[in-house]
C-alpha cells in the first residue's frame, strides 16, 4: 500500500473522530425545528414527513404534479406545455411547494443557512437522474451582482455545487450573467414576467465555447411560471448549447398561491 494510501485513509479517519467529537459536544438537530437526530444536515422524521416529493403523475416537460396520468399525452407533457411548450427540453423537481419546502427554501434564500443547500441538493439530485446526463455541465440560475452583495451567496448556485458534486458533473457556477436588476415577478402577469426578464440573461462570453455542443442542466430554487428558467434557456441555445434541461428544488402549483406566501419566493 502506498504512502499517499496510507494518508488518504487516516485523513478520512481522523475526519470521522472528530465530526463524532463534534457531535457529542453539540449533538445533531433537525434542519427546521432543531430536534436532536442522529445526523447533522438532515431534517429529523416529523418534518420530513409533511415534505411533499414531486412523484407520478407529473409533466415531464414542466414538473408539475397532475392528479392523473390521464392529464398527461402519450409523451408525458401537461395540456399548457403542449399548448405553450417552455423553451427548455424537459424539467424535474424535487418537493412541491408547500410549508415545509418553503420554509426549508426562505432560510436557504434569505436567512444566511447555505448548509441547506446540501440536503435540498442531495434530493434534487435524486429526483433528476434521468436528466443528469454523462458530460452535462451543471449551471445555476445567476442573480444580479447587486443582490449577491447583498445576500453574499447565490442559492441557485449552492444547490448546483450540491447536484454537481452528486452527479459528478462539472458545475459552472458563473456561467450566466444577469445583466441588469430585474423586479420582483410577484403579482406579475406571465406576459408581464417575460416582458420583464427579455434580455436580462446572458452567456458569459468565457465559456461560450465550452457550452458549445454540450447538454446543459439549469439549476434554481422554484419553478413558478418559468419566466427566469425561459431567459437563460433562450441564452444558453442562442450560445450554442445542445439542449438545456431543468432542475429545481420545488415546484409551485400555482392554485396555492394564497395559502403559503409564494410571492415571497417567486423566480426574480
């Protein structure tokens, strides 16, 4: 066995004792309500329990729960995406968005919890296997450099490090740009949404040759409308990419609009 061997597994031991040193110090608690658990980064079994995982039957193309598979056409696509199909190739999300996943997702978002990035990830990443394909490249959702000062992080682009780093893909975390400071699409029209994103998104011109060809997979938070996912869908085609699928934490049904607050998440 080689030195370097030898190193890596005591490394990865000596990491194990003290993660265990750690925990019996502070023990593990629930992400949400701060239930002691048995492992850190988790939700402990209530809170789980009430998260509302994106199952069959959904739309293929925009993720959204159906109550039947009868709603659905032979390709899997809902009556609107076969109407009005969205720009991007096909689409998956991990939870719905209800309580839970809301709450989970504002702390992410807005209460400076990046570790929460990593549990959604780990899901997102489960729920879109068939779409994370050898060779994609992983690319979030950008926000405004304004609102990263403001914010300091991008969680668009912490839950694409989390997919990424799941699905062994590389992750361009900068690889769209939004060029300028869109309002909040809360309260907004669909037509008023995409009137308001049309060419906020761009390419990085850094990387223009390395999405060239190459099957990218579009990381967010929510898929509300998709006014947000459309822009940067139309920008990575434009660029050259060969199809761009889409990947999300939650899902908004939109009828539940009024029940859980959505306009404090909606896509910006």
């Amino acid at each position: 066995m080689s030195r370097h061997v030898v190193w890596s597994k005591l490394s990865v031991l000596a990491r194990k004792a003290t993660l265990a040193g750690i925990d019996v110090i502070f023990p593990p608690a629930c992400l949400l309500c701060g239930e002691e658990i048995q492992q850190s980064g988790l939700l402990c079994a209530g809170c789980f329990a009430h998260l509302v995982s994106v199952g069959q039957p959904f739309c293929v193309r925009c993720a959204l729960p159906q109550s039947s598979a009868e709603c659905l056409n032979a390709e899997g696509e809902c009556l609107e995406c076969v109407q009005h199909p969205p720009p991007w190739h096909a689409a998956r999300s991990a939870f719905v968005y209800e309580k839970t996943a809301r709450d989970l997702l504002l702390r992410l978002k807005y209460a400076d919890r990046p570790e929460y990035a990593s549990f959604a990830g780990r899901y997102m990443w489960q729920a879109g296997e068939d779409v994370l394909r050898q060779g994609s490249l992983v690319i979030p959702v950008p926000v405004h450099k304004k609102r990263l000062m403001e914010r300091r992080y991008n969680q668009a682009a912490l839950l694409a490090w989390a997919v990424a780093r799941c699905a062994k893909l590389r992750c361009l975390p900068d690889g769209l740009e939004r060029r300028r400071v869109t309002g909040r699409l809360a309260g907004f029209t669909k037509a008023e949404r995409q009137q308001e994103m049309e060419g906020a998104i761009t390419v990085r011109s850094a990387y223009v040759s390395d999405m060239a060809g190459r099957d990218v997979v579009l990381v967010d938070d929510l898929l509300t409308t998709g006014a947000t996912a459309s822009a940067c869908t139309k920008a990575l085609l434009q660029a050259g990419v060969r199809s761009v699928f889409l990947l999300v934490a939650a899902r908004v049904v939109l009828q539940k609009n009024a029940d859980f607050g959505l306009s404090i998440l909606e896509d910006e």
